[in-house]
C-alpha cells in the first residue's frame, strides 16, 4: 500500500468515504510540519531537518547519500598555521562542519523528505518517527500507524490532523485525548467512543457537543455533520475551523 492509498483508506474509515487523494490536502496537513527545509550544499537536493535552531549559515549534507563522503574532510589533519589560538582554531574547525539532514536509521524502508526517522516505513515530509508506517506530513510519531497531518500521536492509528494524542484510534481534529476510538473535533477525552464536539469527557459514548444521546439517535445526526464536514474538505481542500487553531490547553 503507498502513502496516498494509506490516506484514502483512513479517510474512509473516520469518514465514511474517501475524500480523494492526499495531494488535494498537502496545504492542509503541512501545517503540522515542524522544522527546516534545507538543501545539501553539494546536490542541491531539498532536506528537512527536525528542528530549526541550527545557525543561519549552517552547511547541511544529505546523511545517508553524502555523509560518508565528508567524514574525510572532518578526520583530515588541521594545517599547522592555522592552529595560531582558539579563535582560528573554531574558525578552521568551522570550515569543515556540516550538519547532516534527512537522517534515516534502523530498519526503515520507503522514507523521503524526513529526518530523524527510526524504524519506520512508508514516510513522507515528517521528523521524529519511531516504529510507525505510513506517516505524512508529522511531527512525532510513535508507535502508530495511518498518521496524516499530526503531531505527537503514540500508539495511534489512522490520526488526522491530530495533536498530542495516545492510544487513539480512527481520529480526525482532535486534541490531548487518550484510549478512545472513532472521535471527531474533540479535546481532552479520556476513554470515550464515539463522540463529536466533545470537550473534557471521561468514559463516553454517542455523545455530539458533550450530550449522550440513544445509539440510533447518534447515528443518524452523526451522519449528517460528517457528511458536511467532508463536503467541505473536498470542495476547499481544508476547513475554515480546526480544533488545532483554537489552541485549547492541555487539560489540568
């Protein structure tokens, strides 16, 4: 399965349907990306790097394609003229370092765009990967799967555009909660299924905008709002209001 079949099969898993390919979405799920897009100063080639505290004129180098081929320059003798003080031994130390971009280690396979990626499988535009597959877009990911748009999910799987969850699964807008399943547009659940617009609820079920509701009751007015919230994301590519955007607080 490639990353744009993994997308559409989550979708039709929180959704109901499939919204399409993930490239219609690019703008939209980028925005949980966090860190630097550099180019190796040999290839030219466009890297992330996880963070972005490396000094502005910071030389980078692709790891696993151009790495071996600097540590030469690294492990040469410093000419002894240049060793006057510290000042101009920083500063030939300093014409020699380079930082290393799109770092990929363990037993990963299929991974572009993404730095510090261990383990991990069927990855794109993401950091701080760890034993997860199929992940774009991300910041974070640990132990999950099916991860689109989000940042800090662990033992998650089909997450979109969600931040700091765990245990999560079938998830899309939906903020600081734990061991629920099939949520939506919701923070700070903790044990809970089943739920739209819900806020700051523990062990709930077939609740919409914090209010349990029959089973069959819930099923029918659950459909009818993802149906509109999937109208929107395919006609526009993204919607005008994100649980994300809110920045609601982790709980207390």
């Amino acid at each position: 399965m490639k990353l744009d079949e993994a997308f559409q099969s989550a979708c039709k898993c929180i959704f109901g349907n499939s919204l399409g390919s993930m490239e219609r979405y690019d703008g939209y799920l980028k925005e949980a990306v966090v860190g630097r897009k550099v180019k190796s100063s040999t290839t030219g080639k466009e890297m992330l790097v996880a963070f972005d505290d490396y000094p502005k004129d910071a030389v980078f180098v692709d790891f696993a394609q151009e790495l071996g081929r600097e540590l030469p320059k690294l492990e040469a003798p410093i000419p002894i003229d240049k060793i006057k003080d510290i000042d101009s031994l920083v500063e030939a130390v300093s014409e020699r370092l380079s930082y290393s971009g799109n770092k990929v280690l363990g037993n990963s396979h299929f991974v572009e765009l993404s730095d510090n990626v261990f383990d991990s499988s069927f990855v794109l535009d993401s950091s701080l990967v760890y034993g997860s597959k199929y992940v774009a877009h991300s910041f974070f990911s640990r132990e999950s799967e099916f991860v689109f748009g989000s940042r800090s999910v662990a033992e998650c799987a089909m997450a979109v555009r969600c931040h700091y969850t765990y245990r999560t699964r079938r998830e899309f807008e939906v903020t600081y909660t734990g061991d629920s399943a099939d949520v939506m547009f919701c923070s700070n659940l903790m044990g809970c299924s089943d739920c739209l617009f819900c806020f700051n609820l523990h062990a709930k079920r077939h609740a919409i905008g914090n209010i349990v509701l029959e089973k069959e009751s819930y099923a029918r007015l659950r459909r009818k709002l993802v149906d509109e919230i999937a109208g929107e994301l395919t006609s526009k590519g993204r919607l005008g209001i994100s649980i994300i955007d809110l920045k609601l607080g982790a709980p207390k």
